[in-house]
C-alpha cells in the first residue's frame, strides 16, 4: 500500500523538482518517493516535449521558418525546466575542465559563478540543439520536427532514471544526488526504458515510411548510451552522481538523440 501511495507523490515531486510547473512537491518526502519521482522522469521529459512541440510549431506556422522553430522549442525547454538543466551542465563542465581532484572539482561545481567550460559547453549545446532540430525540421517537416523534440526530452529525462539505479554512488553525503543516488530500481529502469523505446517507435511509425521508424527508438537509445558514458566518467573523476551532473545527462542525452534524427 505504501508503495502504490509513494507514485503519485514520486510524479508530483517530479514534476516540482525537474520542471517550474505550477506543481508543488508532495505532502511527504523520503527515498522511496525520490525513487518514484527519478523513475517518473521520461513522463516529465514527455510532457516538455509536447509543450515545447507545440511552441514550436506555433512558430513554425508564423514564420515559416525551421530555425525560429526550433529555437523557440529549444527556448521553451530551457524555461519550463528554469535552465536547471542547462546549469547543470555548466557546472559539470567547469569541474571536469578544472583538472582538479574531487574535492576541489566539487567545489568548483558548487560556486555561484560560471568558468570559460561552462560557457562553451552552454553555447555549443545549445548552438547543437537548435542546429539540429531545425534541420531535422527543414528536411521532414514540422510533425517530425515536433516529434523529435519531444523523443529528445524523453531521452534526456530517462538518462536521470538510468544515473539513478542501484549501483550509482552520490558524490556528496548531501544534496539532490544523495538523495536519489541509488533510488530506482532495475525493475522501475527497465520499465521505464520499455515505454520510452515503445513512445519513440509509435512516433516513428506516426511521421516516418518504411523501416526509418527504427531510426526513432535507436535515437533513444543513443541519447541514453551518450549519457551513461559520460556518467562513466564523472563517476570515475568525481565519485558519483550530483543533481549537477544529472542536468548534464539531460542535455547530453538530448542532443544526441537530436544528433541521430537529424539524419
């Protein structure tokens, strides 16, 4: 019973913590709702896509033009999420181009302010990002442009879920990473990877001809795929996962996701 009352509070903090949704957190909070709420993220990640699909093809129509599409999209991620994703991704840049020990990179990742990796990585991800989708958007169309948007989302989001399973250390004793380092079980990730590679395959078959729909649920598994390797590594310079890091995840495994349906 516990378990079963721990999902709609796992979903509300998960939508509280990853998103600036008017959604507030849960009247309780422990690891079991993290858990749920970590597992929950590629729903998160589902309900971005639409909002910024459908921003995106509101432009789209207005201007006719791919790039004001996918910039628009792009730009409403960043703000539905309050960039927290994208500071993430700063931060864990600065830490890893510091060259330092753990402590020190942690540190660094922790200050308020952002160094020379920070600002490259924000300006080539999210140059990759708009790049990408608008040219996915100029060559397919704007229902394959909105789709891969939203497949994108989903991948970045299921990334966390998967930085999250059991096996996965907190690099800090406090802090978000040590608070759902470890949360999600394998049964919860596997769950949560089947519905997000069947979603993706449905939106192949629903914009796509012939065997291209496959190229859909591989862009997710790619996205994921580029996340755990540089999960990989931050494990191995930092020791484990922070919510820093798995902002950076999300961007990563979204990009790359872009990357394969830019094709």
């Amino acid at each position: 019973m516990r378990h079963r009352s721990a999902t709609p509070a796992g979903l509300r903090l998960a939508f509280s913590t990853l998103t600036a949704l008017p959604v507030g957190p849960p009247s309780r909070v422990d690891r079991t709702v993290a858990g749920r709420a970590m597992a929950c993220a590629p729903a998160v990640g589902a309900v971005l896509g639409a909002l910024a699909g459908a921003v995106a093809a509101a432009l789209g129509w207005w201007t006719g033009g791919p790039a004001v599409a996918a910039t628009g999209g792009v730009a409403t991620v960043a703000a539905v999420t309050r960039g927290l994703h994208l500071d993430g991704l700063a931060d864990t840049a600065d830490g890893l181009g510091s060259g330092k020990p753990a402590a020190d990179a942690l540190r660094i990742m922790k200050a308020s302010d952002i160094g020379p990796f920070g600002v490259i990585a924000l300006v080539l991800t999210l140059l990759g990002q708009v790049s990408l989708l608008a040219n996915a958007w100029g060559r397919h169309g704007a229902w394959y442009g909105v789709c891969a948007l939203a497949v994108a989302c989903v991948s970045g989001r299921l990334a966390v879920t998967w930085a999250c399973r059991p096996g996965v250390p907190s690099a800090r004793p406090e802090g978000l990473g040590a608070w759902v380092a470890g949360s999600v079980s394998r049964s919860a990730v596997a769950a949560a990877t089947a519905a997000g590679l069947a979603a993706a395959g449905v939106a192949g078959l629903c914009v796509t001809d012939g065997t291209r729909w496959l190229l859909w649920p591989a862009a997710l598994a790619a996205g994921v795929a580029a996340a755990m390797a540089l999960l990989w590594h931050t494990n191995r310079r930092f020791g484990g996962i922070t919510g820093d890091v798995l902002g950076a995840l999300a961007e990563t495994g979204a990009t790359a996701a872009l990357l394969v349906l830019a094709r």
